[in-house]
C-alpha cells in the first residue's frame, strides 16, 4: 500500500534519513523502532508532509504523493498523531477531535466564515464522525469533558481519536504510549491492536519493543537515519545489528 523508495532528507548536511525504503502492506501493523534521533519521526513526517523528501519517492497505493501537501495526502487517507501531541486548551473532547477532522473538508474557512449551508452540512458530518471516533476509542462518556482535564492515557486515545474522523487508509502513530502508566499503555495497546484486527495499515513508532513486538507483522529498525533491518518480530529479535544498535543499549539503560 505504502511504498517509501530511497528517501532522504538531511538537515544542515547531517542526514535525518538516508536512503530509507520500506514498503508496507494493504492491513499490515508495522512497528519502526531505533534509538534516539535515529530518523523515525522524520521518516513519519516525509510519510504525512510535513517534510518533503530531497531524494526519493513515496507512492500510497499506487500513486506518487510525496510531493503533495499535508492535507492532500489527509484527503488520501494519511492519519498521523504526532509524537508528544498535545490537546487543545480550553475545548471540550469532542470539539478537540472534530478540529481535526475540519482540515480536510472541502468548504474549508471562507465558507466556514460565511456559514453556508454546505458548511453546516459539513459541521454536523464532521460532529457525527467526531463522535463515531469517540465512541471507538471508548471516550463518549467524556465528550464534554474538558479536554486538558484527562489523564493522559484518555489525552493520547482522544488524539486517535481525531485521527480516525478521517477514516484513514495508513494511520502513523508516533510513540502514542510514552509517559503511560502501565494500565494505560496496556488500554492503549488493546485498542492499537483492534484497530489492527479490522484492517487498518497502521505505522507505529515504539520505544517499548515488547509492547511493538506483540503487536506487529514486520519491524523496520533506523539508526543514525538508515534501515538496519526489516523483519518478523523474530528476525528482528535475533539480528546482531539490531542487538547491538539498538537491544544492547536498550537492555543496558
Ligand atoms: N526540524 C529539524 N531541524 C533540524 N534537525 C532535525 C529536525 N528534525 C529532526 N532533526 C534531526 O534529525 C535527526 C533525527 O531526528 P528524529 O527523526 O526526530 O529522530 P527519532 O524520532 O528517531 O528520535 C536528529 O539528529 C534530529 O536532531
Ligand atoms: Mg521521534
């Protein structure tokens, strides 16, 4: 479905990703592991648009997008929640998950400032979606809430939330678990793998690799901006490569 083809995109002559091809299928959970600053979450934003790539290309089902702006590919079907993602203060939870899902409508703000009537079709279309995402997450009892008001492990299914009012095609979830307490991390792994179960592609950047390693078909290992490895949860855990690179260290923090 995904295919990244020797990407590369460096910052002040020092490469964040080198290189980098990977190719992820229709259904597929794949994990993207590596230790600190080895690329991952540039590899997510070339994926969304957030960074264009300076070399290569990325293909979604066929078709070139990496020259496309981030709300193109949203309308594509790319999903991301950004590592470290934040709420929106001062916004109930069901008014933080349907922002996100008013980026990729069409009408957008000159009809949204005019309040035509295609807007206010669009708006109780975007609120529905917003709330099917709620419901999915198992966050509906707290639409109302204020959003700032969660616990963290609710912040972070609220942020799938958002994701998922566009029913998206390849969903990119960077480091979702991290500062989760264990109850929370082990909610949001359940929830993570059902999506997974329905069919939905889905890129997940991990720093747990027990947690990644339960829930993945396929791992790619960066470090230092280049794949190292892509392989069965199995594989992965064998190669020398990535026991040095990355277990070893791992193992020793
Ligand atoms: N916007 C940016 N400007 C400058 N350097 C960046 C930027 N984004 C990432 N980098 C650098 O690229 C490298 C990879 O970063 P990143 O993709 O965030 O790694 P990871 O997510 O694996 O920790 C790091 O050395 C980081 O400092
Ligand atoms: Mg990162």
């Amino acid at each position: 479905m995904i295919e990244i083809e020797a990407v590369s995109r460096a910052f002040g002559g020092v490469y964040a990703n080198r290189d980098v091809s990977l190719a992820v299928a229709d259904g597929e959970l794949r994990g993207v592991i590596g230790p600190n600053g080895a690329g991952k979450s540039t590899l997510f934003s070339l994926v969304s648009g957030h960074l264009r790539p300076q070399a290569g290309r990325i293909v979604l089902d066929g078709e070139r997008i990496d020259r496309l702006p981030p709300h193109r590919r949203a309308q594509r079907g790319v999903a991301i929640v950004f590592q470290g993602a934040r709420v929106f203060p001062g916004m109930s939870v069901l008014a933080n998950v349907a922002v996100g899902a008013t980026a990729r409508t069409r009408a957008g703000a000159t009809s949204a400032a005019l309040r035509l009537p295609r807007h206010r079709r669009e708006e109780r279309e975007i609120f529905a979606a917003a709330r099917g995402a709620l419901a999915r997450v198992g966050l509906s009892a707290w639409a109302d809430r204020d959003a700032e008001q969660l616990p963290l492990g609710q912040q972070r299914r609220l942020q799938l939330a958002r994701a998922l009012t566009a029913r998206p095609r390849l969903l990119l979830l960077d480091e979702p678990a991290s500062g989760l307490r264990a109850a929370e991390r082990r909610e949001l792994t359940d929830l993570i793998r059902e999506l997974h179960a329905d069919g939905m592609t889905i890129m997940l950047i991990e720093h747990d690799v027990a947690m990644v390693t339960s829930l993945a078909d396929r791992i790619t290992v960066l470090d230092l901006g280049e794949v190292i490895a892509d392989g069965t949860p199995a594989e992965i855990r064998r190669d020398p490569r990535v026991i040095s690179a990355y277990l070893g260290t791992d193992a020793a923090a």
